[in-house]
C-alpha cells in the first residue's frame, strides 16, 4: 500500500510537471501585431443621444469607457428599485437574504 501511494504521488508530479510544457510548447511562434483601434463612427443622420455618445467615443474613449461604467450602474440599480417597488406593491416581502454557513 505504501509502494501505491508513492507511486500516484510520482504520477501526480510527473503530469503536473509535464503537462504544462506540452501546452506551452505547441503555441507556435506568437501572435501577430495587433492593429490600432482608429475606428470613428461617421456621424451623418445621427442625432440626440446617439450623437452625443458617438462624438464622445470618437473624441475620448476613456470617458466613454467611464461614462458607460456609470450609465450601466445607474441602470442596474434603477431596475433594482423599480423590481423592489413592484415586488411590494405586489404585497411580497423583500428584504436582504441571510447566508448562514
């Protein structure tokens, strides 16, 4: 018994030794150079808030980035407090869930 398990400890090393090699050395000679994002979005026929946030990814995409960060957030939590109102109208309690381990 003492000889088995030395022996799938061997094993386990061995693979755990070996099988990374094996992926890493299949990968090839690299990736190519990837190209710069100087995509624009053509402005024409565009208007109200499609405009704006098209000017703005055009001009800065670190704001956009943000300004999308903080649309989708206020979002989120504006579903959240209109699922809350409708759950109470309904007459169901919502209230935080206690996680017990």
């Amino acid at each position: 018994m003492k000889r088995l398990r030395y022996f799938r400890i061997f094993l386990i090393i061995f693979f755990l030794q070996i099988i990374p090699g094996i992926v890493l050395a299949s990968s090839g000679e690299g990736l190519d150079i990837p190209e710069a994002l100087d995509k624009k979005v053509p402005l024409e026929g565009l208007s109200g808030a499609q405009l704006f946030f098209s000017k703005i990814y055009n001009e800065n995409l670190w704001l956009y980035a943000g300004l999308c960060v903080v649309l989708m957030a206020a979002v989120g939590g504006l579903i959240a407090v209109s699922t809350d109102v409708i759950l109470k109208a309904l007459g169901l309690e919502v209230e935080k869930i206690e996680h017990k381990e």
